[in-house]
C-alpha cells in the first residue's frame, strides 16, 4: 500500500483556529454538513452545502442549543479528536472504541473513512480559503491491525481554479500504516445552515445498532442495508450525513458477504445526489470474488440513487 505523510518532525504544528466547543466541530465530512450554525470569517471551518457535498472553508463556528435533540450527533458519537494545522497540510486523530469494531474485532471502514475526509477537507481548505465539498474518496486499508488510536495526515496534491486534490494518510499509535486515502473537493458557494447538537453521551451501542441500520442477506451473495432518517443522522441543512451514507454501505457489503470474518479493505465512494427524506437503501452486489457494487437509493424520492460505491473485502 501506498503512504505518504508530511513529515511530523520538521512540519511546524500549530493549533487551528477553532473556538472552545466540543472536540469534533472542526470539519464536516463525507457530504456531511454539520449540525451547527456557521458565519463566515477567517477561520477554519465547514459547512454543507446545497447539493449536499461536504464542504470545509472559512467559518466561525457557533453552538446552538437544543432542547429537542435526544442523541448525540453522529460525529460526536465516533469521537472524533481536535486536529492540527501543520506546513503541509493537517492532521486529525481517532480513539478506538469497542463499539467501532466489526464483528471480527477490526475497526470499521466507515470511521476510518470519515476520519481521512475530515483530516483531507481541512488541509484542501487551508489551501484554498474557500468553500469546497467533497465529491468522491477512494480509500484503501493497510494490513489488518487493531490500532488503539488513528490519526490521520494530508496534503494537497493539487490546488486548481475549481477542485483540490488531497491525499491521506492513516497511521496507528506506532505511525505504522492503517490506511490510505485520495479525495476530490470541488470549490462552491453555500448558505449558511442552522442546525443543533446534543450533548456528548457514553456509547453504549456498537455503531451500526446506534444508527438503527437494518440488514439482511440474500441469496446470491447480496445484502440489503436500511436506515431510517434521524436528525442526529442528518446535516445541517437536513440531509443524510455523508459518514452515515458510508455507514451503510459497509453493512450492506457484511451482511451480503456472510462471513463474520469479513473486512472492508477498499471503498470508493461518488455522491450523486443527497438523501433527504429516506429511509435510505444500500444493495450490495457481487460482480466477481470480493468485490462489492453497492448502490444507495433515498426510497422516499421514489428510489432514487444518491451514491454508488464499489468495496473490496478480505478475511481478518
């Protein structure tokens, strides 16, 4: 596998710019959006946008109370840690909780995944100083381990008039390899969203049983994946989150694996459009030996396909 990280011992690490809240509120990741409300300034922050993208930019960040909110959002349920800006790019880290793992003991795909987006969205905007939105992440994970902590490292590979590339770099407690990931951010304008958050809580719940994603398995190798929507499961704008979306698709592809044993090792994501009224579908396909077609259908806009994702599985 390939790695590449900016160097910790000669990058300059500094403190982003964040304000004293919560300690996942720096970045909105996968399509994510966030549940807060944003205003533009020149900090580091992120906002979803319209059409659903992630998007990282510069923002002040404001808590919003809510008496209705009952769970803590979905990004303050994988505990995602405050991150870094370093010379060449930035860095986000993640504990490793038991109720993160699969059923064979390794950490799932879909926190990794949305740690490498929130790391890569951050570095792109520093880059830029503007608005962007995820559009597609490839993603691809190292030998299989169980690291105790992940942080993740990126740098921009490209800066154009409209897109940034970035690249990421997963690595465990011991900086040896977890995973690596490419991201596509693309430049836009947004308005600003108004949302809330619940208090952080102790998870109780393994992450899928938390989300409420239902899964069966079918003959063929296929499996279904199902989640209805929540607005601790949405955005800010209240769209399906985007770590919520690789979420599912990675329970899709497990239940139609049929093997316990069964671990992501490759997803590639690309939004097509967000979800918005749900519940949401995942279908997993086998087209050849370990290799995963899975599309994401919003059966509340008459099934419409709002991502398609192809997976790779291995044996732990």
């Amino acid at each position: 596998m390939t790695t590449r990280a900016p160097s910790r011992a000669s990058s300059t690490a500094v403190s982003l710019p964040i304000p004293v809240l919560p300690p996942v509120i720096t970045t909105v990741l996968l399509r994510i959006g966030w549940p807060l409300a944003f205003e533009r300034s020149s900090t580091t922050g992120s906002m979803p946008s319209q059409t659903g993208g992630v998007c990282h930019g510069p923002f002040t960040l404001r808590r919003v109370s809510s008496s209705a909110a009952e769970r803590p959002h979905f990004l303050y349920h994988l505990g995602l840690q405050p991150g870094r800006a370093l010379d060449e790019g930035a860095e986000k880290a993640l504990d490793i909780r038991d109720d993160l793992l699969s059923p064979a003991g390794v950490v799932l795909a879909g926190p990794l995944l949305t740690l490498a987006d929130h790391a890569g969205g951050v570095a792109a905007a520093l880059t830029a100083g503007k608005v962007l939105a995820t559009s597609d992440l490839a993603w691809r994970r190292g030998p299989i381990a169980h690291p105790t902590r992940v942080s993740a490292f990126a740098v921009v590979l490209r800066a154009g008039r409209t897109t940034v590339v970035s690249e990421i770099t997963l690595v465990d407690e011991h900086e040896s390899p977890v995973a690596h990931a490419v991201m596509t951010s693309q430049m836009l304008s947004v308005d600003r969203p108004r949302g809330a958050y619940a208090a952080v809580t102790t998870p109780v719940a393994p992450l899928h049983e938390h989300c409420g994603i239902t899964t069966s398995a079918g003959s063929n190798r296929t499996g279904t994946a199902e989640v209805v929507f929540r607005d601790d499961l949405r955005n800010g704008i209240g769209i399906l989150h985007g770590g919520v979306i690789a979420t599912v698709v990675e329970a899709a592809v497990l239940a139609a694996s049929g093997d316990e044993r069964a671990v992501l090792t490759d997803l590639d994501l690309r939004f097509l459009a967000p979800g918005r009224i749900g519940p949401v579908r995942a279908e997993a396909t086998s087209p050849t030996a370990n290799v995963w077609r899975t599309e994401v259908r919003d059966l509340g806009q008459a099934g419409r396909l709002i991502t398609l994702a192809t997976a790779r599985t291995g044996i732990a």
